[in-house]
C-alpha cells in the first residue's frame, strides 16, 4: 500500500478538504511544491491558484482553487490554511486606514456632543441669571 | 355598548405588540441555526492553525517573533465585539459590565487604554464613556466576512508592532448554549504558548521565504482567525440572547392581554348588572 499523509484544507469561513492523500501540488510562494509523505517540516506561503491532492487510491485527483494563504507541512500530515480573499498589503493599509478614519469621525462627533453639552450648560446658566434679574425687578417695582 | 373602549384598544396594542416580538422569536431562532452553523464551520481553521503555531512553539526558530514575547505593560488594546442592534436581552450590557471591570483594573495600575469596537453597540457605549476608540467597524451583517474586519485588527496590530500597546484582548460573548452566554475576555498578543515538555531532538521548519516573513504572516492570520471566531460566536449568541429575550416578551404579552381581558370582562359584567338593576329599580318604582 502506498503511503499516505493527512491532508487539511481549511479557510476561516469553512473546512474544504480533510482525508489521506498520496501527494500534492501547491503554488508555494517560493515556486511550485509537489509533497510527498515523509516530506521535511517547512512552513510557507502559498500563491493564489490551485491546489492538487492525489488521493489514497492514486486515480483521483481533485482540484481546489485558494486565493493564497499558508501551507504547513509535517511528515505525516499537510495543513493548508486557505484565505478567503486574496491578500495585498495595500489594501489591507486601506482598509486599516478606513476603520480609523471611521472612528476619528466618532470621536470629532463625540466633541459636537460635549460642545452640545457646554452650550447647554451655558443656556441654563443664562436663564438663572434671567429669572434672578426677573425676580429683582419684581421686588423692585413692589 | 361602549363599555371599556380603553381597555379594548389597549388589548388591540398589545396583541400587535406579541404579533411582533413573536415574529422576531422565529426570525431570531432561524437565523440563530444559520449562525451556530457558521460557528462550527470556523471551528477547524482556529484549530488547526492553533495546532501550527504550538508546533511552531515546541520548534526552535531562528527567528523569535514579538507577538510570542511578553514584555512590560505600559497601554493595552481591548477589541471589542457587540451586536449592531438591541432587542437581545442583557447580552450587551452584560458583555460592557465585564468589560468595565477590567478596564478599571487596568486604569486602576495606570495603565492606558485603547478601545477598538465591531458592532454599533459597543461604539455607541464607548463614546459616551470617553473611551479612546481607535478603529470602529459596524454592521457586519448575519453573515459576518472576514474581510470586513482587517482593517480594526489591522489597526490594532500595527499599534501592538509600534509599542504603541503592549497587549491585545478580544471581549465577546462566548456561546454556551441557547440559554447561556458568557461575557469572556480572551488575550490575543502576546500569544500565550501553552508549557510543553521539551523535545529531545531539535528541529526547526524550513521556512520559505523567510523565517520572520512566514511567521509573522502566520501569527496574523491566526490574530484574524480569532477575532473573526469572536464576532461569529457573538453573532450567534445575539441571535439566541434575541430569540429568549423575545419569547419572554411574548408571554408577558399574553399575560397583560389575559389580566386586560379579566378586567374587561369584568367591567362589562358590572355595567350589565347595573343596568339590570336600574330596569329593575325603575320597573319597581312604577
């Protein structure tokens, strides 16, 4: 019987792929890998595009596109850890950017809050001094 | 006979009331199922990535990452994850409680905070606390996507690279059960390695390209891995928090519509037996 290796491909969203295989092909971001059993532990990124596990009975192929991602190889066991999405370091800065711009919004409304607050404060103020004055006159013109 | 129009049209808004809050408890309890099930599907990521990185512990690299590192804590990050809307029960207030507590015991050291917040709740909340919230991401939706929420974690990570904080939790409601969720406040940097016996024999991972590339980009997958398993944990315990809080509020409903029936019934009751006894008075009086 031939060897086999364990073989997991998940994405955070979902598990795509789990059982014993024969061999595989990965776009490693180094250049192309094919693993076999008994492979030394290496560590990686993969490329997007495909990813091809020859399974136990050696016939089947199947094939799984992933939009890059990491790959973990161990002697006996393949852990490919799909992304959902394809990464970029820009867009990822943009998107950080984006969140922070959003929360620099909040706290610039937050200060039209406290703006609001002080201006309230200062109307009521005004109108102690209103009634006070009121009152005086009230006195006076008894 | 207009015999307690009031307490009529008052029956009339409480049962369109329950028509509602009976709506949303089947709404809540499909979509809790659909939630539960996108929990158990981001199971196997978590785990496995959980499972590289120990033996990526247990491995001597090279290179030692300062995600793995602990040092002195001068100002900590808190993401916050809440839900988008109300009408769940105490699970946000719940989730804020515990959050306090600890952002008290860090004020209480002198240590800074910064707050990050996924869910419009726990933006809303941190606002008018005056917390300093430096990233907001909101309305995820039912079906939160991973790719929505790098932006917070990123902003969150660059900070920690920076030394701009020095440690990172995630807050969020841990789903137990249907009935149960547990405000739980979880470490994500520095990443605590599990104690494990030493390996005999040393081995490292041949990394390609480099050690520091590899493992950094690892390390923050696995930082996203468990953000995005917060906010779908929490999604699911909202929508079950939902679905309790609102079978509750249905049977109130029938309670108040069953004591406003009792109080109509009886008002009619009485407005009968008087009118028979004016007849009768009247009849006798003849």
């Amino acid at each position: 019987m031939a060897m086999t290796m364990h073989v997991d491909v998940v994405s955070a969203e979902e598990e795509i792929f789990a059982g014993p295989a024969t061999m595989l092909f990965a776009p490693g971001a180094m250049g192309d890998l094919g693993i076999m059993p008994r492979h030394a532990p290496l560590l990686t990124r993969i490329k997007p595009g495909e990813v091809r596990i020859v399974t136990e009975q050696g016939e089947e192929e199947i094939v799984l596109y992933v939009s890059g991602g990491m790959l973990e190889i161990q002697p006996e066991a393949v852990t490919i850890l799909a992304d959902t999405a394809q990464r970029a370091d820009d867009i990822d800065e943009a998107a950080a950017l984006e969140a922070k711009e959003r929360a620099e919004k909040l706290l610039a409304d937050q200060k039209d809050d406290i703006d609001y607050a002080a201006a309230s404060a200062e109307l009521a103020e005004a109108m102690a001094q209103l009634q006070a004055i009121s009152r005086l006159r009230k006195k006076v013109g008894r | 006979m207009a015999v307690g129009k009031e307490i009529r049209t008052k029956v009339k808004s409480v049962q369109n009331t329950q028509k509602i809050t009976r709506a949303m408890e089947m709404v809540a309890a499909s979509k809790m199922r659909k939630a539960q099930d996108r929990m158990t599907a981001s199971r196997p990521y978590a785990q496995k990535i959980r499972n590289v990185i120990h033996h990526l512990a247990q491995s001597h690299p090279e290179y030692k990452h300062s995600y793995m590192q602990d040092r002195e804590v001068k100002r900590v990050g808190f993401i916050v994850v809440s839900s988008d809307r109300g009408l769940c029960g105490g699970l946000n207030a719940n989730l804020f409680r515990t959050t306090l507590k600890s952002l008290k015991e860090w004020d209480a050291k002198g240590v800074g905070i910064d707050v990050c917040t996924i869910g419009s709740k726990g933006t809303s909340f941190f606002k008018r606390l005056g917390s300093n919230i430096t990233a907001e991401t909101s309305h995820l939706g039912d079906a939160p996507r991973i790719n929505d929420m790098f932006g917070t974690i990123k902003v969150m990570l660059d900070a920690y690279d920076n030394g701009v904080i020095d440690r990172l939790y995630v807050v969020y409601n841990e789903f137990v059960s249907t009935m149960a969720q547990n405000p739980t406040i979880d470490q994500l940097l520095p990443i605590e390695a599990k104690e494990e016996k030493e390996y005999a024999h040393h081995w490292d991972y041949l990394y390609e390209p480099e050690a520091k590339e590899v493992i950094t980009d690892l390390l923050t997958r696995y930082v996203e891995s468990l953000v995005y398993q917060a906010v779908v944990e929490n999604v699911a315990c909202e929508q079950s928090a939902r679905m309790v809080a609102m079978k509750a509020a249905s049977d109130n409903a029938g309670d108040i519509i069953d004591e406003l029936n009792l109080a109509y019934n009886k008002a009619r009751q009485a407005a009968i037996t008087q009118e028979i006894s004016e007849i009768v008075s009247g009849a006798a009086a003849v």
